[in-house]
C-alpha cells in the first residue's frame, strides 16, 4: 500500500510577476505560492513544458534565483499552471521564510546537515542531524559559553579571565578549560552547552532581516557533546522572548478571527513543553471564541497572551483560519497536551514494537492498523486516528535517537495517515474496500489478482489518478512480489505526488529485482534530483548510460544534474 510523504516545507502564497527562462526562452509568469524546495507558477503564455523539463527561475520578491524541474503541469483558466522542485541549497531571506517553518521543514524532512544564518556581522549555525538540532556556534562574543556563564553568575571575572588564557595557550575549547580548572563541574558541562546551544537558537528569532542557508552535509566529529532539541519547544520559547510587539503582531491573525485545534495529528502532538500560559490559552480554545475572547477568557495580560497565541501558531498545535467542521470541543486525546508534557517517557519496549508493528504494518492493511472493524462508523475511525496517530506520532518518542527506528517511526505515522484519508472518505473507502475484498464467485491465484490490479493502475495513472494508481500498484506488488514492473510503476505513481523518499524505495526494490534496466535507473536517478543528492543521482544516471548510452531519460537526466550542479 501507499504511504504518504507529508509536505515538509510549509507553502506561502504569493502573486508576484517574473520572467520564466525556458530554453533561453522568456515568458512572463506568475507565482501562486512558493516554499523552500518548490514554487508554483501561471504562466501566461503556453510554451511546451512536459514534467522533468528544467527551467530557470529568478523573482524579486519572494528573492529566488534557481533552476528547477518540473514536478507536474496542467492547463486551466487562468493559463499553464506548474510546480516546480528547486534544486541546490535551501536558502533565502529571513524575510521570506518564516523561521520556525525553517525549523519545523528540516526536523519533518530528516535532514542532515549545517543551517547558516547571516545578518550584519552575526553569523550564527545549527547542526542538524537526521532533522534534530544537535549543536549550535556563533561569531558573537556575547554567545561564548564563558561569557553567558559570568553573565549568569556562575563564574566570576577572574575565573573568566583565567579560562580565556588557558584556552589560548592549550587551543582547548573554553568549557573543557573551565572544567579542567575546576570552574565547572564535569556533570554541569551537558547543562551549560545546552543552554548555550538553545541560547543561540533562541536568539534567531529576534532577526528580522538577514539570509539563511541550509547545506546537506556529514556533521563534523569533533563536538563531543550533542543534543537533541526538540523543534517545537524551541520555536515555543523563542516566540515568547520576544517583545517587540510590532514583531508579534506581524503575520498574526485578526483579534475577531476563530482560533482552533490543528486537524493535523502531527501538528497537534509535538515534544513540547508548555508554561502556565500556554496551558491556560489552549484550556480556553473551543472552536468558538475570537483571538480576543481567548485573550480575555485567559486573564493573562495582553502581550503574553498574544505571545503565546503567537507561540502555538508557529508551532502549528492551533490554526487561526478556522473552517466549517473543525472540532469545536477539545477531544480527550488532545487534553492530554494540556493535563501533562507531550512527550512519551521512553520505554525499553517501545522499540520491539515500532519492529513488529513495521515488519507487517501494510499487511495489516487501513483497518487493522487503526484497530477498527469493517463496519465502523466515521466517527469511530476518527477517535481511533486521534488515539493511535499519538501513540506512533514521530516527536512524542524524542527519545529514540537511532537513525532506523525514527525512520520506521515515520513510516509507520505516515501509513495510519493514510488509513484516515481513505477511511474518512466515502468514495475512496468503497473503492479500497472494493479492492481488498475477494469476489467469492471467482477463485483467483494471487498472482492473477495481481495483474488485475495492476492493469486498473495502469488505466488510473493514464487518467492522472494518481493516489488511485499508486494504491492499485502497491496491492499488485504485495500479491505478486516477483515482478519488477509493478514496483516501477509503483514508483512512478509516487514520484507524480512527489513522494520521492517512497519512490526510490519502490525503484530500488524494482532494480533489485532487475539490475540492469537502464529505464528503472534513470528515473532513480530523476528521483535522486529531486531529493537534492547529486552524487546519487549522477552515479545511477551514468550507470543507466553505460549499460545503455542511447536512453534519452538518463541524457535528460545527465544535462539536468551538469545544469544544476556544475
């Protein structure tokens, strides 16, 4: 079956014109909306643009200069709509990407990696690892880990002053002189880089111009301290140090605006901890009340309750663009955000069930996986979502810091995701009930049920159904394991919804049943593109070449990857 692949990067909509260069071709365009790794256009006039074209993009505002390839393209009334996936860097202005989505992007895309933040004369960084922030620098003096602890008191000015000597005369790091000479105790050292690395974070939110970088990168070794920093917390606690109210105010939702519970399980719970007033302001959202009527409703005064209502829409747990059917009464499961810390205490068992659950999670199939029966009513599958989507939800288990299980972790999420999208919906729940039901009238070899299936793919993807297609192949490939092509066009489905980290696992397991289809290669290699890793897309697109040096998608590939990266 499927899984889906959430969108990491929040979009911004935007309508601004530019010029669009294709095939040393200018066309005018407009923007629709724009994120880190992908932009979406009108273009006004109609040149042939096909999906995997590579075009260049360069706007003033949002400020974007890239190539890009074409994720997908349709006509409508308003002209020729694409969306485009950026290659290279994430990168842009602080004023144009808000900084805890930043944050939030790269913790959900589990990348790897250094985030450079610019302004002036500051230059600040954050290591990244498998999406967790593990460390940070600056160039500030204020920033140095002696100079915050004799600022807090800890040290004393000679203390200070005899560390700073030391740390020349040794080249040691200032915290390993303190500890050496005894300043510090060696228990209190995690304590005080922590609360140095969150220090710095922190005090990016206060920047309102500057430039960010992100770049996917090996980590270097030498930090013998790292940490693992919950997104959420941070942003939480940014968001509430600051006072400048002009700040708050900018991009908040109108006071007379309907404030809500996120929908979205993986918005909802988060590793957060939250203060007397955060608990207080989300006791006091029922779907109903205004901005201001939760402000008064809390007694809390008005600039820490608009910085807290301010701290809870960046991290996404509400939503200030309230909508027909969303919940108006906070439901058990989401209480428990309130009642206690969100996140689950570690559990030694917990992790042979994340193995069990992910050796058989997609035989289980949408039902199972939320432990419902066939017949239940959508009210029932909802309470069962809210409750199991907690249990597997990626950020209330923090504590797992192994690189395969968080990524089971999340694979798991994603498939009870998808369970309630089908599941919730009438038309798409008869049709999967349609497929996983086995006519009694005809006794049929799973194989034979697997071609059925994968020619109905075939049929939906050929109509651009492609959730429809993607779901028909992954039940041709689970009833039929042996045939390559049911995982390539798995994959293919998968790559239309830009599932991309789902796609190379269908075209990996398609070459491991065929390795030397040049046809299976390139698009991995397509894939690689996308995913923004060039040295894997370069080596499969070459490899696809040398088996076959006339495959045109692998050339196709090969121009992209030199245009892009060379």
């Amino acid at each position: 079956m499927g899984i889906t692949e959430k969108r990491c990067f929040k979009r911004y909509q935007n309508f601004s014109e530019f010029e669009l260069t294709i095939n040393s071709e200018r066309f005018k365009a407009k923007t629709v909306d724009y994120s880190l790794d992908g932009i979406g256009v009108i273009i006004k006039d109609t040149p042939h643009i096909s999906k995997g074209d590579i075009i260049g993009i360069t706007i003033k505002n949002p400020d974007i200069k890239t190539f890009g390839e074409v994720i997908w393209a349709k006509n409508d009334q308003s002209g020729l709509r694409i969306g485009i996936g950026k290659f290279g860097k994430l990168n842009g202005l602080l004023r144009d990407f808000n900084f805890p989505d930043t944050l939030i992007g790269l913790q959900r895309s589990h990348k790897t990696g250094v985030l450079t933040i610019k302004s002036s004369d500051i230059i600040k960084k954050i290591y990244i690892k498998n999406g967790d922030m593990i460390f940070s620098s600056s160039n500030q003096s204020e920033d140095r880990i002696g100079d915050m602890l004799l600022r807090e008191g800890k040290i004393n000015i000679e203390q200070y002053t005899h560390s700073v000597t030391e740390m020349k005369n040794t080249q040691q790091r200032q915290a390993t002189v303190l500890v050496k000479l005894g300043y510090l105790k060696p228990e209190e050292l995690v304590t005080a880089v922590r609360h140095q690395t969150e220090e710095i974070i922190l005090s990016i939110f206060a920047l309102e111009e500057g430039t960010f970088a992100f770049e996917e990168m090996p980590l270097p070794t030498e930090e013998v301290i790292t940490l693992n920093i919950s997104a959420a917390n941070i942003i939480y606690n940014g968001i509430k140090r600051i006072n400048n109210m002009d700040f708050i105010r900018n991009d908040f939702p109108a006071l007379n605006s309907i404030i809500c519970f996120s929908k979205d399980p993986l918005d909802l719970f988060q590793d957060i901890r939250l203060d007397q007033s955060g608990r207080k302001i989300l006791t006091c959202i029922d779907g109903k009340r205004t901005i201001q009527e939760v402000i008064e409703h809390s007694q809390l005064d008005s600039l820490n309750a608009m910085k807290t209502i301010c701290g809870l829409l960046k991290v996404r747990i509400i939503d200030g663009k309230a909508e027909n059917g969303l919940l108006n009464e906070i439901p058990k499961e989401v209480e428990d955000i309130v009642q206690e810390d969100s996140a689950q205490k570690a559990d030694p068992l917990f992790k042979e069930e994340i193995e069990n659950i992910y050796d058989k999670y997609e035989r289980l199939g949408y039902y199972s996986i939320l432990g419902v029966k066939k017949y239940a009513s959508t009210s029932e599958i909802k309470k069962a979502y809210y409750r199991i989507a907690k249990r597997y939800h990626p950020d209330m288990h923090f504590h797992l810091t192994e690189v395969s299980l968080k990524k089971k972790l999340s694979d798991i999420f994603s498939y009870i995701c998808d369970a309630y999208a089908i599941l919730s919906n009438p038309q798409k729940r008869k049709k999967y009930d349609e497929i996983n039901t086995i006519r009694p009238a005809r006794i049929i070899s799973n194989q034979e049920k697997a071609r059925e299936l994968f020619e109905e793919g075939r049929t939906e993807l050929r109509k651009n159904n492609y959730q429809e297609a993607e779901m028909l192949f992954g039940q041709a490939s689970y009833f039929f394991s042996e045939a390559a092509h049911y995982y390539y066009y798995y994959g293919l489905a998968l790559m239309k919804q830009n599932k991309h980290k789902h796609a190379e696992k269908a075209f990996g397991k398609a070459l491991s049943l065929d390795p030397l289809n040049t046809n299976y290669l390139a698009e991995l290699g397509f894939v690689y593109l996308a995913m923004h890793l060039p040295a894997k897309a370069k080596a499969v697109l070459e490899r696809a070449l040398k088996i076959s040096p006339t495959n045109s998608r692998a050339s196709e590939g090969i121009k992209a990857y030199k245009k892009s990266y060379l």
